[in-house]
C-alpha cells in the first residue's frame, strides 16, 4: 500500500517508516504534525494514512482533526489512528460515521507487529480495526445504567469482537464457534438493543455506540 505516517516522535516515526518498507509498503511521506499530514495527503493521494492523535503544536486533538478532515475531504483514504491512552471522546466521534477504512490503535499495540500489521491490512483493505481496550472500555459499565445487563456473556463477548472490526466469520474463528452461532448472536444483540429495523446507517456500529454516554 501507499502509505503516509504522521507521528511526532521522530524514534517512532522512522522506526515504522522501516517497518513498512520491510512489509513492501511505499511510504509517500513522514511528517510530525497535522497540518503537514493534510498537505502530504493533497499532494500524494495515498491508500492509507498512520496518525497520531496529539502532535504539535498544542498536543492535544491535532492529529484526530486532521484524521477527520482527511475523511471528509478525501473518503477513498483509509485512516489507522494511533494513541497512548483510550481517548474515549476521540475514539467515540472517529466512530461516529462511516466506520469502512478506519481503525484505532493503542500505541503499545504497534510493538506486537503482528497486531499493528494485521489491523493497517484490514483497514487498508476497507475494514474497521479497533483496540481491544478500546472497545472494552467504550463498553465499560456506566454507574447510572447497565447497558450490558440484557446481553449473554456470549453476546457481550461476540459484540467486543464485532466493535474491533472483525467480520462474523473472524468472529466465528476467535470463539470456536459455527459461523451460524455468531450470526444468531449477531441478531440477538441487534434485537435486544432495538436495532432490528433500523435503516441507512451500520447496526454494527450502531450496537456500540448505543452503549456511550
């Protein structure tokens, strides 16, 4: 893939700019803020971009603003978002919207290469990828309601697997379960969450969603 990475700090920067390259990826450009990264992204067109959400000048939501515009602007770029912590209002609005070509990453998730590879092909190829923290802390119980309360153990655990982007099948794998069993549980949660008849947007996404404040 055609790749462009924005992250501030220049070890990590140039550390995955070999990783990449190693994998036979083509890295356009390197950059270490947002406004370079939309500019990159303008100039070169890539398949995928890798961004930090805080980097200069204010290290605040500089790279998450750049992710969202990149999206708007240019919607055939696929976004991996990286983080040190679970950004909870971050991560809640990248997954607001369409979640096809977007994923978000915990930073420490990049040093199992495995991981961090295996979730830039699912995005670069029009998947979802999500932080297993991530999506368990999105998910976490509220003290003023328990959205989980009408969910199966399995249930809860089939939609965990569901909000880090995997498909039923992927599902399936991860639980040793029938791929039909998964789609029962699929549906179950849909229902429970009264999700049934809902048109025009994702009820994948939707399921997680429903559980955020």
């Amino acid at each position: 893939m055609r790749v462009i990475l924005a992250e501030d700090s220049t070890l990590l920067r140039e550390g995955l700019v070999r990783l990449l390259a190693e994998e036979g990826h083509e890295v356009l450009a390197a950059v270490g803020d947002g406004t370079a990264l939309v500019e990159a992204v303008e100039a070169e067109r890539p398949d995928i971009v890798v961004v930090d959400v805080r980097m200069p000048p204010t290290h605040t939501d500089e790279g998450l603003r750049a992710a969202l515009e990149i999206r708007r602007r240019w919607p055939r770029v696929r976004v991996l978002v990286l983080s040190q912590y679970v950004e909870k209002k971050y991560a809640t609005e990248l997954m607001s919207g369409d979640v096809d070509g977007v994923g978000y990453l915990l930073k420490d998730r990049v040093a199992q290469v495995g991981d961090f590879l295996d979730a830039l092909e699912r995005v670069g190829a029009g998947g979802a990828a999500f932080d297993p923290e991530v999506v368990r802390q999105l998910l976490a119980r509220s003290p003023q309601v328990d959205p989980l309360a009408r969910l199966t153990p399995r249930e809860r655990e089939v939609l965990e697997h569901m909000a880090q982007g995997y498909t039923n099948a992927s599902v399936a794998e991860a639980l040793f379960i029938s791929q039909s069993a998964v789609e029962k549980h699929v549906n179950s949660v849909f229902d429970k969450l009264g999700l049934s008849h809902t048109t025009g947007y994702s009820r994948r996404v939707l399921a997680v969603l429903r559980f955020l404040s």
